[in-house]
C-alpha cells in the first residue's frame, strides 16, 4: 500500500488539477491516490461538459496504441515508487530501436533507426511519481519486477535516504507551485512531455539527488552534475537558454571532485573533463588549464598498470584542451 499524506496529496491534487474544487471532487470520487489517468480523465470530462454548455463539440484526440504500434521505440513498464509505494510510468527503450551519439559533455543525443521513429529520450528520461513526486532517469532507483521470479527487485537507494525523501515531498510541490508551470499544458506526467516539462522532471530528480547528497550518499553530487547537463543539451536542442544549467553543472562537479563524492580513477577522469569542458565553454580558460593540471598530476600518480577508462577521459580532455580555441567546437 501506498503511504499516503492527505494533506500534501490534496496541495498536489491542486496543482495538477488546476483548482481546488476539482481537487474535491477528485478525492470525493478516487480517495487519496493520485492516478494521472484519473487526473487527465477528470479534467477532460470537465472540459467536456464546458463545450457542452458553450454550444460546441468536443473532439475525440485519436491516440496511437504502444501495443501495436511497431514504429514506437517506447514502452512503458510499472515500477513502484521506493518511498511512497505507488505504482509508477516508466518509458524504456526497446532494443535497437533508437541510436545516440554524445554531445562535448558525453551526454546521448538520440536518433531514429529504421522504420522507427524519432523520439527525444532525454525528454521522457525521468520517471515521476504521481503521489510524492519522487523523480529519477534510473529504473534501479524504483521497484522493480522480476517476472521470472515471480518478485519484487528492491529499489537500491537506502531506507534512511528513502525516508528523508518522502518527509521531503512538500517541498517538490513547493518547486512546481513556485514553477508556475501548467502541468496539463506541459505534459509533465505523461509521455508527451514538453522541453519545460522536462527541464522541470529533471529538478524534481535533482531535488531528490540534493536529499542524498545532504546525507553523503556517494556518487549524489556525480548525479546532479550529469543531471543538469542532460538540462543544458535540452534547453539547447529547443533553443533555451543554457547557461544556469551550464553554471550548476559545473558546481555539482567541482564539489563532487572536492569531496570525492565518486570514488575511482574512472570518475575522476570523467569528474575533471566535465570540470575542464565547462571552464572551457563558459570561457574561463585559466581555470580549465588550472584543472588540465590537475588531471596531469592524477595520470603521473596513478598507480600502474593504466587504467583504461581513466585514460579515455584524460585523452578526450586533452583533445578538447588542444582544440579549446575551435569555434566549431560546440557545434
Ligand atoms: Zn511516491
């Protein structure tokens, strides 16, 4: 069962639904568990009814069925929310069915394969929980199912984490609300969703990685920087600005770097070449030398035999260091 918290639920029914007296009548004829086919139902049937009274007809929207739509490189499978237990959307990928290539930071830009067609991951890649609004792009994060097995898999964040987010869900309905983002018009829960829908799954995500970060989780402050660079590569692909998200990434990874958040040669690596890119793109040039420094000294101490990750990262950043003055670089 669900854990339910009445009064937050009715706060997020609200925002969702657009008005309290529909957030009445919600849980009037559901209860207390958010469903966003209940939601999207409701409001329609309201909408309706207004055509109606206006004189007009409302139009069926025609919708393409996943389950026999070969062309779809989507499907959706349930998890469960880790923290309040409710059943969960989530859009995977089908094998083969969608390509990618990196930008300069290494994150996915998709492509269509075939007779598939396109869809932008990076939009869908954060799954949302209706109830509590717990976010993450990580299906391990959720419960999952083993079929085979006839069992739940658990979630592999830590029950105290676990909790600590849930006691934190008002403050996520504060974010939306603060937001002022139309959750209907941005499509955040379902899988249309829009450029801002994403960049705002994406701090609900972040909010969630800030929890454990609080609380030392490794790799939390790793989390946030790849986070929001997955928000840069989005508000550029839609033509929004970048920048904060630019400015945030680099200080998830510096901190990361600082505290040794992701331990392991391997994300050292990677840690010091986002902190190099980011200098470089944000065009403070003296202090991505100063970390091309950093990363020289990390290779001469390694211990032998090379670690082969590690050496990627570090030939990718000093490609990038050679090449810095490139104007076609970010392109
Ligand atoms: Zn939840």
């Amino acid at each position: 069962m669900a854990i339910i918290d009445e009064t937050g639920v009715r706060r997020r029914l609200k925002i969702m639904l657009g008005s309290e007296l529909l957030a009445d009548v919600y849980i009037k004829r559901f209860g207390y568990t958010i469903h966003i086919a209940k939601i999207n139902g409701l409001k329609l049937a309201m909408e309706y009814r207004e055509k109606m009274r206006n004189g007009g007809v409302a139009e069926e929207p025609v919708k393409a069925d996943p389950e026999t739509d070969w062309h779809d490189p989507i499907y959706e499978i349930q998890v469960k929310c880790p923290a309040c237990f409710s059943p969960v959307p989530y859009w995977d990928q089908k094998a083969r069915a969608l390509a990618s290539s990196l930008d300069m930071f290494h994150m996915p830009v998709y492509k269509p394969v075939g007779t598939f067609r396109a869809v932008d991951y990076n939009l869908i890649a954060v799954s949302i929980c209706p109830q509590c609004f717990f976010a993450s792009p990580d299906k391990k994060d959720f419960i999952g199912k083993d079929s085979a097995r006839m069992r739940e898999v658990p979630s592999r964040i830590q029950q105290g984490e676990l909790a600590a987010i849930l006691s934190s869900g008002d403050q996520r309905t504060s974010m939306l609300e603060e937001s002022g983002l139309d959750v209907t018009q941005e499509r955040i829960f379902t899988r249309e969703r829009t450029p801002k829908g994403a960049l705002f799954a994406y701090d609900l995500a972040l909010q969630r990685a800030l929890v454990e970060t609080q609380r030392s989780v490794p790799f939390a402050l790793f989390k946030m920087g790849g986070y929001a660079l997955k928000q840069a590569l989005i508000a550029r692909s839609y033509g929004l600005d970048e920048t904060p998200c630019l400015e945030a990434a680099l200080a998830h990874y510096l901190k990361c770097f600082e505290t040794s958040n992701a331990p392991g040669l391997q994300y050292e690596g990677q840690c010091l070449y986002e902190i190099i890119a980011l200098h470089v793109r944000l065009g403070r040039v003296k202090e991505a030398g100063a970390y091309v420094a950093v990363l020289e000294k990390t290779k001469a101490e390694a211990p032998p035999p090379p670690d082969i990750p590690f050496v990627r990262w570090y030939n990718a950043a000093r490609e990038l260091w050679t090449d810095r003055d490139n104007p076609d670089l970010w392109k």
